[in-house]
C-alpha cells in the first residue's frame, strides 16, 4: 500500500509574486523591456498612404477617397492600441489620438 504524503502549510503556500509598478504597468510590456514605440503596423502604414493622397490630391474623389483612408485607418489604430495596448500608455495615447480624431471632424464637418 502506498502512503499518501500530505503538504504542510509553508508547501501550500504560493512563493510571494511581485506586482508592477504604476512605472512598469505604464511603460513596460508584459517582459519588462520598455515600450513606447513601435514599428508601424498596417493602420499606421495605411493612414500615410491616406495623408500622402489628401496632400497630393487637393481635391475630387481621391482626395476624399485619401481622407476616409486616413482617417478610417487612424481610428482602426485606436480602436487596435485602446483594446490591446502593452502598456497604459500605449492605451492613452490610443484614447487620446481617437479624440483628436473626434474632434478634428467636427471642427471639419461643423466649421467650429
């Protein structure tokens, strides 16, 4: 017959994990290296082709056709660094350009 050995209490007990700090949770990411930037990702890559048609094109279709690509891929980038950010920052500012945004079209469309 086999003897079961039960843990004492000091086994059971997880080894005490460290929390980041607000430093780490703000600007690090999940390995600990610092992470402010990035290589461009499709949106951004998309948003300049935008911005490139919107100032080669002053007006007609493929100027408007650059300002929704712009701006459609601007909020895609938003919508991308606000739900799956590394760090806080990276959400904030996520947040911060999606208001720009928002309010830039409104001054646009409202002539504020």
């Amino acid at each position: 017959m086999k003897t079961v050995h039960s843990k004492t209490k000091k086994e059971l007990k997880s080894p005490a994990i460290s929390q980041p700090t607000l430093y780490e949770k703000c600007f690090c990411d999940e390995s600990g290296k610092l992470t402010l930037a990035q290589f461009p990702n499709m949106p951004i890559i998309l948003a300049g082709c935008g911005w490139l048609l919107r100032i080669i094109f002053v007006q007609g279709a493929l100027a408007r056709a650059g300002a929704v690509l712009f701006f459609g891929s601007i909020f895609w980038w938003c919508y991308l660094e606000i739900s799956q950010g590394t760090n806080y920052f990276r959400r904030l500012l996520g947040l911060v350009v999606l208001v720009w945004i928002f309010l830039g079209l409104i001054r646009v469309n409202f002539q504020i």
